[in-house]
C-alpha cells in the first residue's frame, strides 16, 4: 500500500469512528433514577428547592448535592489545534471531545467540552470566568503562545478552583518525570545538566520552569527559537522567553548542542541532525517529541552511537511521553479534595509519583495489554505506561496530599487513599 493510499485508508477510518454508530464521542447520563412521579419530584420540581437553598447558604454544599465536584471543563478557542495550527473553535470540538474520553476513560471524570468563538484575551477570560462555577476544574487546551500563559494566569487568579492549561503544565509533567528517571540512569544529576530546549512555546516554556523548580540551573539551559539561542543580547523577547535569556557566545542550536547533556525537542520534524547528536556529551538523554514526526528518528540516533537514553512523542517507539499519564490523574486528586487550585506543590507531587512508579515490577495486566513479556526500569522504560491500572491509584493521591499540605484543599485528605 503507498504512502497515499495509507493516508486514504486512515482519513476514512478515523471519520467512520467520530461519526458511526452516533456522531461525536461523549454524551451525558443520568445519576439517579428517574421511573416514577416520585423521582421526578425529587429531581425536578418542588424537591430540588432544597439542594438550591442549602447552596444560596452554603456555595460549598454545591460539591455535595450537584456533580459540581467531578466535572472539568475542557475549553479551547482553536487557535493552536494539535499540529494543525489555529482552525478556530468549531473544528476544535473533537479534540476537546477527545480530551473529555480520556478523562471519562483514566479517571472516571466527567467533562462539558466548550468552544469559545474568540480569540481576544479579555473576552476569553471573561467568558470562562463567567461559566466557571458549574464546574469543578478546568482544562485549558491548544490554545496559542503566548496569549495561553496569560490567559492561565489570569483565570488562576481569578476563579477559585483549578485552572490547567495542559498543553503547558501537563506536557512539563510528563517531561519531568521522564528526564528525572532519565538522567538517573545516565548518573548524572540534574542541577550539572546542560539542556538544550527546542521551542520556546507552551510546552517548552513551562516545561524549563518546572525543570527550575526541580533544580535545573537556569545558567545551564539553552531555549532554542526560530532566531536560534535565546541569549541576553537580542531585543526581540516576549516576557515569557526573556526569563530564560543568558549570556552565552552560543547563536545556533547546533551550538547549544556541542556538549549538551539533554535534548528536549517541542518543535517540529527533522530540525536535529547525526552531527548534533554525535556532539552531545557522554551518555546524553535525547527527548524528540514533536508529532508525528519526531526533531530526529530513534535510528538515526543509534546510527551515531548507543549511550542515548531517548523518548518521544509516538507509541510505537519506547518511552513515550503522553499527557494521558499527567492531566486526567492529576484532576482525579485535586477533585477528590475539592481543591481551589493546581499549585507547583501539586505538580511536582505528580512528577515524583510519576518518576517513581516506573521503578515498581510492572504487573502482568499492564505487560499483556502491551503485549510484552518483560518491561523493568531502564534505558526503554523511564516513565509508565498509559494503560498501567496503578496510576489512578498512585498519581491522585499524591495530588490530593500535596493539596492538603500546601492549603489548596478545601476538604481533608480522602479515607479511601493510601495514609500519609
């Protein structure tokens, strides 16, 4: 079959999918009975006047008596849509329906997907501000640089409950808990390693600063643009990419490339090349996670030399970094203790469960799902499987203490989680 022929063959099944037996992915259900006039009595007129009156005295009592408490909001205006750029918010829908399967699927949460038909910053913020009290959290999703940091920011502080912009904060997640483990078995640690960052959009701008947060040295980091390194001499810096100027004779990304110890790639396909990676440090971690097609194949790499630890953003390559490992887990916890937000304490929490569950024996549900006979920490297995059952167990409870630790829960630590 040609290239053409598969792209045919694949156009054809994924419309198939999203429109047969019933169009779209997601719908509601029902969470009570409603078969006799006593039930609708209950749940319509005159009972509901209760719950509405026990919420007018209490807004809290919202999470006991409505599905408030498990419901996230996945809200885009289409302006960064996956890879296929700003398609506006209709053609967003099923990406962000998308979103809403994972949720349901990992997490057991349940999602409204909005579609806000605006691109201007005041109108977007306003729009969520105003709809935000129907939901318990919510997920922000392809929406473009820099406008999305201070959209996040100003919902942050507006809203009173959690505000994630995943295509930021859940990628950094991921990329956290991977290079961590990463550079673990490269023995070399964090706060020495020199990081070169391939884009200098969502992603990668809070993927650097979570990094800093871990211990990163920001003197030892290289964010790469379209004009090359980000250094303190250009007067061309958005804010967002000005925090991670620094003095350095380095221009091109190949320079920021002789020596460096980690590659991290959100850009695009193809820009590194064998040269690149031949002059990487000794054992170097090498992070290619633009989609489909990765900054530089895996076989090319190994063509150079075979000291390199590398992930991607694709399934059918080891160590793949997916954000389904991050968001719907890390909602899961911050929900179950009504949290008022998703603070670095929170995600930081996430990244070391993340990190160190990929050190556990892998079960064998997980290794027949994947149709493996064998996975164990190391150099093909930094960071969980997707499907790995265990991380709706472990990744939300580590949310859920961090929330209650750092006073961003608004109830105490869940009895049916792992004590303390």
């Amino acid at each position: 079959m040609s290239a053409s022929e598969e792209q045919a063959r694949l156009r054809s099944q994924a419309l198939s999918y999203h429109k047969e037996p019933r169009p779209g992915k997601i719908a509601t259900e029902l969470t009570k009975p409603c078969n006799t006039q006593a039930d609708l009595s209950l749940a319509y007129t005159p009972g509901v006047a209760e719950p509405v009156r026990a919420i007018a005295e209490h807004p809290d009592d919202a999470y006991l008596y409505t599905g408030k408490g498990n419901l996230v909001a996945v809200i885009s205006d289409g302006s960064a849509i996956l890879g296929l750029g700003n398609q506006g918010p209709l053609a967003s829908k099923p990406v962000m329906e998308g979103k809403g399967v994972l949720f349901k699927k990992f997490a057991d949460i349940d999602v409204f997907d909005i579609e806000v038909a605006t691109q201007n910053v005041d109108e977007f913020v306003q729009t969520v501000a105003n709809i935000a009290p129907t939901f318990g959290g919510i997920n922000l999703e392809d929406i473009s640089a820099p406008r999305c940091f201070e959209i996040e920011k100003r919902l942050i502080e507006l809203l009173d409950i959690p505000v994630f912009h995943d295509d930021q904060r859940g990628t950094a997640t991921i990329i956290s808990a991977g290079l961590l483990n990463a550079l673990e078995l490269q023995e070399k640690p964090l706060g020495d390693a020199k990081i070169v960052c391939i884009g200098a959009g969502a992603a990668a701008i809070a993927s650097m600063n979570l990094l800093l947060a871990l211990g990163a040295d920001k003197n030892n980091v290289r964010m790469i643009d379209r004009q090359g390194v980000i250094h303190s001499a250009r007067e061309d810096l958005n804010p967002y990419k000005q925090a991670f100027a620094i003095e350095t004779s380095e221009r091109s990304l190949a320079d920021a490339m002789n020596g460096a110890d980690v590659m991290i790639g959100v850009s695009g396909p193809g820009i590194v090349d064998e040269a690149m990676i031949a002059a990487m440090a000794p054992r170097p971690v090498v992070f290619a996670l633009s989609n489909p097609e990765p900054e530089i194949r895996p076989d090319r790499v190994a063509a150079v030399r075979d000291d390199v630890i590398m992930a991607t953003g694709r399934s059918d390559f080891p160590n793949q970094v997916n954000n389904v490992l991050g968001f719907p887990f890390i909602f899961r916890g911050a929900l179950d203790v009504h949290a008022r937000e998703i603070n670095r304490e929170m995600q930081i929490a996430a990244v070391h469960a993340l990190a160190e569950l990929a050190h556990e024996a892998v079960p064998p549900d997980v290794l027949e799902s994947y149709g493996l006979e064998d996975l164990s920490f190391g150099p093909d297995y930094i960071i969980p499987k997707p499907f790995d059952t265990r991380l709706k167990e472990v990744v939300p409870a580590a949310v859920a203490r961090a929330a209650v630790k750092s006073g961003a829960a608004r109830i105490a630590y869940p009895d049916h989680y792992p004590p303390f």
